[in-house]
C-alpha cells in the first residue's frame, strides 16, 4: 500500500490519542504497541473487504486449511512488510521517538501449535495470500497456547503461556457468525413425509462456536484472507440456567478451546481431545456451507466452489461432519453426498511413528457424538461392502475405519478424501510402501507428494535483515516473491570478497545471539567458535542424545589431552518434550546437567559450551537460526516425515548434518554431496534391521572405547546430578535396544563431526559452501508448495503459474 511517513505519523498521533487519550510523549510501550497494530489493522481492513467481495464477484473456488495448531509466532513485523510499509513506519516512529525493535518486543507469541505441523500450517496461510490463493485457515482459539518452558536445576517445568493477557490487536470476534455444536443426547432418525430419514435429537448439549477472524496480509499484493479460529461459549438462551448450574456448565464448555494438547508424540484418547477435534470441525464446516449458499448454487456442486484440507488427522472428522450436513441438513442421499465429500476434502499425513496415530474408542465416539457415530458406522459399512468384491476379508479388516473397537481417524481421512499426500518425497514413499501400502493398493491415483516448505519472507527477508540487504544488492528484490531467484547467487561461489561478506553477516548474526545468551542465561560465549545448533521439539527419534554423545566424547578427549587440536564449538540446543514424556525429559536433563559440568571446567576454557535456551518456539528460532554455522538434523532415517527447521537453517547459510531422512534428501539432492555432510544409516538399512532383528547395541559399546567411556559417564557419577536419569538412558540404550540406533549411528557421526571441523578451519570453502545452500534454498519456499497444491490438489486460482 501507499503511505508517506507523515501520513502515518498522523494516523499514529490520532489513534493513540481516539484509542488511550494519550500522546507519544507520556504513553507506554504496550500502548504503542496496541495502538500501531490497530492502525495496521485498519490498513489491511479495506483490502480485507475488497478480497472478500472480490471472491464473491468472481464466484472463485475456495480452499480452507483445517488445522489443530497455526504457530503463528508475532505478527507486528510482518504485516507491515506484508503491506510494504516496514521502512515507512520504522522511521515515522523514530521521528516520534519511538523504537520498532522494542514495540516488537511487546507482542507476546501466537503458540498455538507444537512444532513442525503447527508452524507448516501459519507458513502456508502466509504464501496463499501472497499469491492470491483464495485459501483461509480454520481452528481453534485457544485461550492458552502451548507451556512456557522453564527450567529449575536442569528439569523442565511447564507454565501456563496465557498470550491473550494483553488482549490480541490482530483479531475481530464475530458473534453475529457464532454456530450451534452439538455434542452428546440421543438421536432418532424418523422419515419425513418425502420419505428422508430424519434425525431428532434430545438431551444433547449445545455449544456456541464463536469465531475470532485475524486478517492473513499477503506480501505485495492486495490479497488479505482470514483466519478463523473458534472459541466455545455458552449458548445466549442458557443465561437462564440457575446459577451453580450455569457456572458448572459455563466452565465445561469453555474448557473446549482453553488449552492446545501438549503432546505431538503419543496419541491419548482424552475426551476433550475429541471435543476439540469435532468442535472446529464442525464449526467450520457449518460456516462454509452457510457462505457457499449465499451463492445460491446447489449442494451438488459444492466441490467446484470449495476444498477443505485436512491437516493431519486431527480434523478427519470432517469426512462424517460434511456427510451429516449434505444428508441431514441439505436433503441428499447418501451416494451423491458421499461424492462430494470426497471431492471436497484432501488429507495431509504428517508422521509414520504409530505412537501418534489417532483411533477413537468407539463407545466413547457414540456417547459424545452419537448422530457422527452413525455415520461413520454406514461408511465402514459400505466400505467393507464395496472391497469384499475385490479383495479378501483380512485386507478389508486392516483398511476399514471401525476394528477392534475404535475407530481409525487415518482410515477414516483416506477413505473419505481425493488425495492423500506425505510431505517430502522420502516421506511419501515410506508411506506407499509401507505404512500405507494397502491404501496404496486399493487407490494408487490418491497418493502424492507434496514437500513441505517455509515462507522465506519471515524466515530470511525479516528474521535476517544482514542477510537480506546483502542479497538484494546482489540480485535484486525479486527473490520476494520468486524465491528461486536466489539461485544467482551461485556464480558468485569463488568470489572472495562476497565470501567475506557473508563471514561478516553470519559473525553479527553470531553476536546478537550471543548477547541474548549472556542476558538470558549470564554465559558468555566466543563468537569466532562453530555454532552447532539443534532445536527442535525432544523427542527420542531427534536424538538429541546422540548429539549429547559425541559432545561428551569432546570433553573427555579435552581432558585427557588439553592440547587436543579441536575447533572450539558452542553447542546450542532449544526445544521443549511433551509434559508426560519421561524419557525426553530426562534427556533435557541430562544437557543441562552436561552443560553444567563442561560450562565451569577451566579444564576446556573456551573450547567447548553448550547452551541450553530456554522455551524454544517462533520468536527464539528467528533469532537463533540466522546464527548457525551447523545445522543438527540428525534424526534416525525413515522417522522424520519431512523437517522444516532444515530449510530455514539451509536458507540463512548453515550447513547442514544429517542423516538421509524427510527432505535432508531433497537437500542432498539440490546442493550436492559437498555442501552437505552426512552420515549414517538410510532407511533401507533400518528396514532390513528390523526385518533381521539384527540389531545388538551391546556390540558397540563394547567395541568402541570411546562410546564405552562416554556411556559410562552416565552411571559412574561423572556428571553431578543425573543418577537416576544417567541410569534409565544408559538402560534404554544397552538393555533395551537402543530403538534409535544411536549407538549404531554414534561412530559415523563422530567422525561426520570431524568434518565439521575440518572444513570449518577454511573459512572460504565454508562460506562457498553456505552460499551454495543460500542460493538453492528457494525450491523450498512455501510459496511453491502452497502453488502445487493449489495446481495438483485442491484445483484453485493462484494469481502465480506454476510452470
Ligand atoms: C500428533 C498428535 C497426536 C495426538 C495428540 C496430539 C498430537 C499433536 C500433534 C501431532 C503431530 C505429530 C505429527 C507432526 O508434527 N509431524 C511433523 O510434521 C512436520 C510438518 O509436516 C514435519 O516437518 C515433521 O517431520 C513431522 O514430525
């Protein structure tokens, strides 16, 4: 948009003083803060208005990504770079006295999500509106997101992140869109007099789905989408209610969208999850059938106006939700509503660890849902009807929705949708041939691939101000939205002077994060030391403990020889474990605890650190990644789906460690076997594993001295602190298996360390190598994904070609 520094100093001036009675002068950074993101707001809101009537008017197909978690992280900078108006501001605040970078500050992050999936959905709400996708996000508003992670003598503790305590400027609550759900009673289908079946229901209990729109701002165009999140309420007339009974029940429906589950890793079946799940389900799904029939087109073409995506399976419950709405409420019959959900919806798998595969007890599914109950019992039904014709009884028994007393939600989001995608090419076919073989058998044409990707904007143009300077001088501003563009930087390989450059950029990038570090946690670290970074969320397939390992290794070989010749290192570890996850949480423990003795041994000087951060999530990844020389993605082949932190590290100029895992092959394949260190064992060779069960971890601990010091250092009382923890990963490791193959992997990635060192030591060939990764980044813009989507999947306009 258009705006000159003194129009919007004006509009500063008048909106502070309309919004708090205040000037500049005596008001306080919160009321600035709430002040510039209301004047952004009031920017976007026209285009919002324009884009909703321009979809309207064109009768454009829409696209709604239905997600459990939308990380989002702050969105003060980047909606003023959306709207082009990032300098302007900056310096009409200056003038007025005021700091951007500190107004920033205020904001506290949207930490609806977990990690990867959460972060996947924002990035791609981001890139549709930048490409004028008409595509809109829906899901819940919790009132809290996920813990605030604290540590207390090396233990993480959970708090409460209450982000909505200073209220939220981004958001506008729209009861005059609220929706009945319906959860529990019974429900009786009676004929009516054109013969349809029916349902009445009694004794259920309604909630209010309230939703709160936030405007999604593209880059550079005039597109703004919308972000619908639901929040539960009680229903207008139950204000009746007597009083005890209002306030117990008042809590028990607002408790739907009161907090985000904090568990990525192991599926619970907890009632209030499935609450959750059907709430902004069929929230959602009611809204858009009300806007598509302001359309006045009928029910069976519901497909050629909408799609609705399905991000992993927590909303699969869309498949029998759309079903009831056609069938029930819009008069279809079963075949051609079944038609159109299919063609409707699309389902994205997001894991292959069966720990985190949802299935449903079906007692429970019947009592709080009893009329989506029904309906899921006719779809397996007619499922297992149509298959016995093709195939045998046991096949149809491992691909049904319903079987040994619950219902499958992966089978339930397969069976009912056009297109079931993994999200990086590896990922994809460990699916079709394993995971999902049957699947892949009885419908080959569903399956595809499609590889995640990031928005380079937040993760490069705005989290890396240097960096992105540098590269607009080089090649130009394009690169904004035509992120492919940063491939001209690879002629500039061999030429030192740009080498230097990105030296220079990495070492101020390297100094911020240092003085966070030292405000944050009182270290001081040497900033010239290779910054080795891993964070991610913890969890047992990561390996983090590998990681651990091989930095114990360092410190014993620094004490039984002080002159050992290695290059001094800060290690630097962020991520949070699920509440309930022991084990990950003893491994957080026992960095800390390592961090602890290594940090205060004068014996390794500054050879060696390792820095645990505190409460890893969006805004601390902005301000780590961007100082990463090493880039830790060292999961055991086959178990990450697909990764994303390794893109957003690959892009800002790390290189990369890892195994061949999610897209690290993708990596491997844009930037060459030189610009990438590897190590480790594929996932054909954890397959075959597995298949011999051939695996004796015990074999490596005895055959490699190394290992055997450093795993004894666990159990011998060598790192103060960590008995009972040292005690049970030793175990896990030597009497259990080792189910990660850290041991198997420990030695290869030793020596990948190595490497590390090695090539570190010639600063050139490091930065060509950094370079390289910069300029082949762009393939893994979300931009691109969100486009293939778009062509492939869900058949919707993009103001963008593809090819
Ligand atoms: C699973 C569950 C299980 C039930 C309870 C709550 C809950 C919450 C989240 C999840 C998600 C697990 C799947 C997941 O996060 N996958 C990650 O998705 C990223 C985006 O596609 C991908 O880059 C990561 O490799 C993958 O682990």
């Amino acid at each position: 948009m258009e705006l000159t520094k003194e129009q919007f100093k004006a509009d500063f001036e008048r909106m502070l003083s309309d919004y708090f009675t205040m000037d500049v002068e005596k008001s306080d950074l919160t009321e600035q803060y709430v002040t510039l993101g209301k004047l952004i707001g009031s920017y976007a809101a026209k285009e919002w208005r324009n884009t909703n009537q321009r979809y309207l008017e064109k009768g454009e197909k829409q696209v709604y990504y239905f997600s459990m978690e939308f990380l989002l992280g702050r969105m003060l900078k980047s909606n003023l770079f959306n709207l082009g108006i990032l300098d302007t501001v900056r310096a009409g605040l200056k003038e007025m006295g005021m700091d951007l970078e500190a107004l920033e500050q205020v904001e506290l992050d949207a930490g609806l999500g977990n990690g990867g999936l959460g972060r996947l959905a924002a990035c791609f709400i981001d890139s549709m509106a930048t490409h004028a996708i008409p595509g809109h996000g829906n899901g819940i508003r919790f009132k809290y997101g996920l813990f605030r992670q604290k540590f207390v003598n090396g233990y993480q503790v959970e708090l409460p992140e209450n982000w909505l305590r200073n209220g939220n400027v981004w958001e506008t609550r729209r009861l005059n869109k609220a929706v009945n759900v319906r959860f529990y009673g019974n429900v009786r289908l009676e004929k009516d007099a054109s013969g349809h079946f029916v349902p009445h229901y009694e004794n259920e209990e309604i909630v209010l789905a309230v939703p709160y729109d936030t405007p999604v701002i593209g880059y550079g165009d005039n597109t703004v989408n919308t972000l619908r999140l639901w929040s539960a309420e009680m229903p207008l007339e139950d204000a009746n209610t007597e009083y005890h009974a209002f306030i117990q029940q008042q809590s028990r429906i607002e408790s739907i969208s009161e907090v985000l589950y904090p568990d990525d890793s192991n599926y619970e079946g907890r009632l209030l999850r499935l609450k959750q799940e059907y709430f902004f389900v069929s929230a959602g799904i009611q809204s858009i059938i009300r806007t598509y029939k302001k359309r006045g087109l009928p029910m069976s073409n519901l497909a050629e106006k909408v799609a609705i995506h399905i991000n992993d399976t927590h909303p699969a419950l869309c498949v029998p939700e759309l079903m009831r709405i056609l069938m029930d409420e819009e008069g279809m019959d079963w075949e051609p509503a079944w038609d159109v959900t299919v063609k409707v919806l699309s389902y994205t798998n997001h894991t292959i660890m069966s720990e985190a595969l949802e299935s449903w007890p079906t007692d429970m599914m019947a009592q709080l849902l009893p009329r989506i109950y029904q309906i899921i019992c006719e779809i397996d039904r007619r499922y297992a009807e149509d298959m016995a014709r093709l195939y045998d009884w046991d096949m149809i028994e491992r691909t049904r929705v319903i079987s040994g007393g619950s219902v499958k939600m992966a089978h339930l989001a397969i069976i009912g949708s056009h297109s079931i995608n993994g999200v990086a090419k590896l990922h994809t076919n460990i699916l079709k041939e394993k995971v999902l073989r049957d699947f892949y058998h009885i419908f080959p044409s569903r399956f595809n691939n499609k590889t995640n990707g990031i928005t380079h904007r937040r993760w490069l143009l705005l989290s890396n101000e240097p960096l992105r300077s540098f590269i607009d001088s080089k090649i130009g501003k394009e690169w904004a939205t035509k992120p492919t563009d940063l491939k001209m930087l690879e002629p500039f390989r061999r030429d030192e002077n740009v080498l230097r450059q990105l030296a220079e950029i990495k070492q101020i990038n390297k100094q911020r994060l240092a003085d966070y570090i030292r405000k944050r946690t009182g270290l001081a670290v040497w900033t010239d030391a290779i910054f080795d970074v891993q964070v991610k969320r913890f969890h047992a397939y990561k390996r983090q403990l590998l990681n651990l390992l091989h930095i114990l290794s360092l410190y014993f070989k620094l004490k039984d020889d002080p002159g050992a010749d290695i290059y001094p290192r800060v290690f630097i570890f962020g991520g949070k474990a699920a509440p309930s996850y022991t084990y990950a949480k003893e491994i957080i423990k026992l960095i800390n605890a390592a961090a602890d003795l290594i940090n205060h041994d004068p014996a390794v000087r500054d050879m060696l650190k390792i820095v645990f951060i505190e409460n890893y999530g969006v805004s601390l990844a902005e301000r780590i990644i961007p100082a990463a020389d090493v880039s830790e993605q060292i999961s055991l082949a086959s178990k990450e789906a697909s990764g994303t932190s390794n893109m957003k590290f690959m892009l800002n100029g790390a290189v990369t460690l890892a195994t061949l895992d999610g897209a690290n092959v993708e990596i491997r394949d844009l930037v060459g076997e030189d610009n990438i260190i590897l190590f480790g064992l594929t996932d054909q060779e954890v397959f075959q594993y597995y298949h011999d069960r051939s695996y004796h971890s015990y074999d490596y601990y005895k055959k490699n001295p190394v290992l055997h010091r450093v795993l004894d250092a666990l159990i011998d009382g060598s790192i103060p602190g960590v008995q009972a923890e040292g005690r049970d990963i030793f175990d896990s490791l030597i009497k259990y298996g080792d189910e990660f193959f850290v041991l198997r992997d420990f030695e290869d990635y030793a020596l990948a360390q190595k490497k590390v060192d090695m090539l570190y030591r010639d600063p050139l060939k490091w930065q060509e190598m950094a370079l390289i990764n910069i300029a082949n980044a762009g393939v893994f813009s979300s931009d691109y994904t969100v486009l293939r989507y778009a062509a492939e999947i869900w058949n919707v306009n993009s103001k963008t070609r593809l090819f």
